[in-house]
C-alpha cells in the first residue's frame, strides 16, 4: 500500500509542477497539450455565448434596495453608488454586474475594491481581476493584496473595503474554485477540436474523388491526367469516359461529419458545465423540456440564474447600512405580451394583492393619487378594504366599535 500511495504523490507532484510550468507559458495544463487561458477559452464560441448569456441576463435585471418595517416590506431610496458605481471609470452598474458575473464565471472569484466616506457608506466601487488578487490570514483576518504597477503584490486591503464574490467553494478555502483550471481538459478538448476542423477543411484533409490506374505514371503523366479530368468534369455534369483501365472514386466526406458531431457534443459538455440548457447556446440536440417558452424561462431562472443572482444579492446587501437588502428584479424574465401582463396585474390589484400603484410601477407608469389602497372586486366592482362598510351599526353589541365605546 506504502508504494502505491508514494507513486500517488510524485505523480501529484509532477502535476502539479506542471501546471506551474504550463501557466509561465500562458496556458493550463490539460491532457491536450493545447494553450488553455482566459483568452482561448473565450475563444470557444460555446464557453464565450455561455458567459455572455449569465453576464447579460443578470445585469440586465433591475437593483433595488428595501428593507423590512415588522410584516412589510418598503421600498428604500436607492444609494447613489448601484447607479453610478465609478464615474472615474465610467462604469455603470449594468457594467459592474456584468464583469462580476463573467469573472465568477471564468475564475471563480470576483473582486470589487470599496471606497467608502467616514461615515462607512460605500461612495466608489472598482472591479479587480481576479488574477491580480491575492488572498492571506493575518492575524485571524482575511486580507487581500493586489497587484502593483512592478508586479508585486504590495498593496494591502481589508475585508470592509473588498467585496469578494465566489461561486463555488470547498469549506475552508480563501477561494473559489475556479471553473477554467479545474474544466481545463474540456476547454483543451473544444480547442483541439476546433483546430483540427480547421486544419481538416483549410488544408483540404480529403480529397473529392482519385483516379485509379493499373499502370506506371510518370509525374508529369499523372499532372496531365488530373489537369485533363479537371478541364472536362468541372463544374460540369455530363457522363465521363475512361479508358486504359482508368477508374474514378469518390471519397466520403464522412470523417469531416464525425468531426462535426463530436463538436456537437462538445457544446453540450460546456452547457453541463454552466448549468445552462444546451438549446440557449443553440445547440441542434439541445431540446427543450417544457411545452412553451415561459416554463423554459423559469426553469432557466430557478435552475441556472437565481444561484448567481443571490451571491450578488448578498454582497450587495453588505454595503447598505441597517435593516436594508438588495434584491435584483427577475420580474423581467417574467415579462409576457401586453395583453397578458395588463391582466395578470387586473387579477392582482382586484385580490388584493398589489394596489394598483403597485402595478403601474411594474409597468413603468407614473402612480396616481389614491392608488395606494388596496382594493378588492366584488361582483364587477371595485371595493376599499379599509372603508367602514354602508349600514355599519356602531350600537350593534357584536360589533368591535360598540365593545371599545364600553358598550354605549
């Protein structure tokens, strides 16, 4: 057993040396051989439509702030930084979303650098490339050291002026597991892939057809030969005469369809990596699983978004004082025809539900005054909840009224 285990760890050694060495040249170690880094991984249209797809979709949703007052929930006026995060840098909350998801995405980790004023309120947020942070314990506290100018990691940050983000984690780690070194095999394998399709077609790996002959040919006899067939047969379809033991062949094209093939399978590799439904990368076998387009989009909400969607949320929440959290609008994804979202909001103002200022705001429409109320339809009209019904009788002794006026 003592030998097995010593072999186990020399080959975790070179391993991981090689990794090491694999990353100076630029890329990760993989069993292809190919260069694997950010860059050629995002060269895979897969890998790039997949990122692009979580990127867009959650920094697309609305951010809003609200906080809890007993049993409700009240909207509060959201801080100036989810509008502007970095004016120096032109950022806009769309772009912070957006380059937080596709570095949790791609690495793992996501890193915003929080300037705050004396009062503690975040006021400037600046996104840091993962690879250009370094994560320690000293003295108990988590610290982090970015990347200077000479390439040394000197900077240091506390954990109240960083934001880290990361997707997925083994307890105990500083770090998240980062999708493009532990997935590199398959990103090697898509590259691979890739250029051999390539080479197959750019360097015309197969040939059409040959001519076949019993006889010696000199070189020049043989240039002849196909110079002739081309200047008859091409672009041209009318029946060939052969002679002198002459044949034609044709040759399949079934190598460059395998190709394609296994590339299919490919896209299904990286969907299952992303958790995202192969028919949103416009995968030909990707099938959608449910019978219309709305139960595709929530099962793609449920299953694939709402987990990034709540590690932003949470880190969000940390930057706003008190009782407040963040919570990033999915209501967009549930976004139907006109018809159906004026009556889906005509049912949930008639029950009660929403007051229909409620619902105009959902629709991006100005409020109105007395649209604060909540109302409920009875019989074809519409009824305030709160107004003392007509023929109300305060002398009534079964009424609360007359017990709270002791019964006079």
């Amino acid at each position: 057993m003592s030998l097995f285990r010593k072999t186990e760890n020399r080959d975790a050694a070179l391993g991981n040396l090689t990794d090491l060495l694999a990353l100076r040249e630029g890329g990760l170690y993989n069993y292809t051989g190919e260069k694997v880094n950010e860059m050629s991984a995002l060269g895979i249209s897969t890998v790039f439509s997949a990122v692009s797809l979580l990127a867009d979709s959650i920094a697309l949703l609305p951010i809003k702030t609200l906080r809890y007052d007993g049993s409700k929930t009240i909207f509060t006026e959201k801080p100036k930084v989810f509008e502007k995060p970095n004016t120096g840098l032109d950022i806009s909350i769309f772009s912070l979303i957006h380059q937080t998801v596709t570095a949790l995405a791609m690495h793992g980790n996501s890193f915003i650098l929080v300037d705050k004023d004396r009062q503690g309120r975040p006021i400037q947020l600046t996104p840091i490339h993962p690879e250009k942070v370094k994560v320690e314990i000293q003295d108990g506290q988590k610290i982090y050291k970015l990347q200077t100018k000479d390439g040394n990691y000197d900077r240091k940050i506390t954990k109240d002026n960083m934001l880290h983000l990361m997707w997925y984690t083994y307890p105990g780690q500083l770090m998240g597991v980062s999708p493009l070194r532990t997935n590199a095999n398959t990103w090697g394998l898509a590259l691979a892939m890739e250029r051999h399709i390539a080479q197959f077609y750019g360097q015309g790996g197969t040939p059409s057809s040959v001519l076949e002959t019993d006889r010696d040919l000199t070189a020049e006899q043989a240039k002849v030969l196909k110079d002739t067939w081309l200047g008859n047969h091409n672009r041209n379809r009318k029946p060939a005469v052969l002679t002198g033991g002459l044949k034609w062949k044709p040759i399949s094209a079934e190598a460059g369809s395998e190709l394609i093939d296994a590339r299919e399978q490919i896209v299904t590799e990286i969907a299952r990596v992303f958790r995202i439904p192969a028919h949103l990368l416009l995968s030909k076998d990707g099938s959608n699983v449910y019978s219309n387009i709305e139960s595709n989009g929530l099962a793609f909400i449920r299953h694939t978004l709402l987990p990034w969607i709540r590690r932003i949320e949470d880190g969000f929440t940390k930057l706003i004082p008190g009782k407040q959290f963040v919570r990033l609008d999915t209501d967009e994804f549930a976004r139907g025809d006109q018809l159906s979202r004026i009556r889906s909001f005509q049912v949930a103002v008639s029950s009660g539900i929403m007051t229909p200022n409620e619902a105009r705001a959902k629709m991006d429409l100005e409020p109105y005054d007395g649209g604060d109320k909540f109302y409920l339809g009875l019989q074809g009209a519409m009824v305030d909840p709160t107004m003392q019904p007509q023929g109300f009788d305060t002398h009534d002794p079964t009424n609360e009224t007359f017990k709270e006026n002791g019964g006079e």
